[in-house]
C-alpha cells in the first residue's frame, strides 16, 4: 500500500518553568483522557508542570495515523525523553540508528538527541512520552547514549506473585539513577505492603485491573493508565482484575538529590 507522508510536529512552546503547576500524586484513567486532534492523530496531555525533582515534566499520549511522522521541536532537545509503544507499529530514529519497535518497546532519548517517530504498520499506532528537564544538573556525565529496546527483548523471569523483566538501571545524563522494569501480578496479588521512598515514581498499567493506595486512598484503573507517585508519599499496588495484570514501573534519582 502507498500512502502520503504527513509529518506531525509537537508544537507545544514551554512557557517558563516557574508558571508551571506541581504534579500530585494520583492516577489517570485512560479512559478518561481528553483527546485534541493533530494534523494526522491525537494528543491526550496528561500533565504539563513540575514535580519534587524535575523543573519541568510533560507527560502525554499520541495516536499516530498510518504513515504519519512525529518530531520533537528544536526546543524540546535539552530534555530527556522516555517513549513507551501501547499499540501499533513504528520506525523510530535516533541520529543514525534505525529501529522497528512493537507494542511494549520502550525508547529513552537523551538530551540533544533528534527522535523521529513513524508509522510503519496499518492501523493507528499509539505511544505514550514522558519529557524532563531535572532541577539539579551538575554536569552533563560522559558516555551516556540514548536506546531503543524491542519489547521482545525483554527476559522474562518467573516469580512466586507472577515475574519481571528488567529494562534498565543507570544514570542519565540529568539523573544519577534511571530504573526502569515491567512487573507482572498474578490475580489477587499484591506487589507489597504499602511504602515510601525519596525517588519518584510513574507506574503505567500495559493490561489489566490495578488498585493504587496512595496516601490512604484507593484509585482503581485499568489497562492503559498512569499512576503518578511523588516523593515519600505511602504508596501500593494490587491486582484486582480477573486474571494476571502487568505493568511498567520506573523511577529516578536527580543529580544532588
């Protein structure tokens, strides 16, 4: 099938970090995301602010139409950004590297790094990015190269709630810690009693039915929702669907903190 190109550009201007508003621990609903309508697709913003450690934090969804491109704007490239595919199939591009990615493929993108994203398959493809700038950065760290990860590259490890597969754990160029990892849950399971720590937290549902406890109150979501957790805020999550749930899990530690 030919198709014409239709090149989607992420027009947002970043207005000055100060005017921003602080994120809050909570969970968003997929399905309950307001939608705006791009040239060839959508964009649900989930949050535009700042956070405990981050000066500036984006976080948004994007339905790609079949043959369309997505590029950051020049004046997103001082920020690090984290790419996670829910549906579809794309091409990205990382300066000269070149890779097909499915659903489940994750992409992390450092600082000064172009990101072109296509839609290689025949049917909507949807990813979610996450872009940062850290409040602390002391020095940009040497050898630090962005990535793109092939879900089907992920090694599964079986364990007595359900298993894991580990994506990464090492510095960036803005944070001294990236981790990142998928946790599946066995029905009924919980991950573990609910708990604190200095580093913030996004947890993103790939499938199934989770209860969130933060701070003492339950937030119920399911497949394609994002849970925010903020630093040293009691937190725990729980399988309360009809089979196993599965979900992406990471979290950083800025420069200083």
């Amino acid at each position: 099938m030919k198709y014409s190109l239709i090149v989607i550009v992420l027009f947002f201007v970043f207005k000055g970090y100060a005017q921003n508003p602080t994120i809050e621990s909570t969970a968003y609903d997929w399905k309950k995301l307001d939608a705006k309508s791009m040239a060839s697709g959508e964009i649900k913003t989930l949050f535009e602010g700042n956070s405990d450690g981050f000066e500036y934090l984006h976080i948004f969804i994007t339905n790609l139409d079949e043959g369309s491109l997505f590029e950051f704007p020049e004046n997103s490239n001082d920020l690090e950004r984290l790419v996670i595919m829910k549906s579809g199939i794309v091409s990205q591009t990382i300066g000269q590297q070149n890779k097909q990615l499915g659903k489940g493929s994750i992409t992390l993108v450092m600082p000064g790094d172009l990101l072109q994203i296509k839609n290689a398959g025949i049917e909507v493809a949807t990813f979610y990015v996450v872009m940062w700038k850290a409040k602390n950065v002391i020095k940009p760290n040497e050898g630090i190269n962005s990535f793109m990860i092939d879900w089907e590259d992920l090694a599964f490890e079986k364990k007595e709630k359900g298993g894991s597969r580990k994506v990464t754990r090492k510095p960036t160029v803005m944070l001294d810690e990236f981790e990142m990892h998928v946790t599946t849950l066995n029905e009924g399971m919980r991950s573990h009693p609910p708990h604190t720590h200095l580093d913030e937290e996004i947890i993103l549902v790939r499938y199934g039915e989770v209860e969130e406890l933060i701070d003492g109150k339950a937030y119920e979501v399911g497949e394609g929702s994002l849970i925010f957790l903020r630093s040293m805020v009691p937190h725990g999550i729980r399988n309360i669907g009809k089979g196993p749930c599965e979900y992406y899990a990471f979290r950083w530690i800025p420069q200083g903190q």
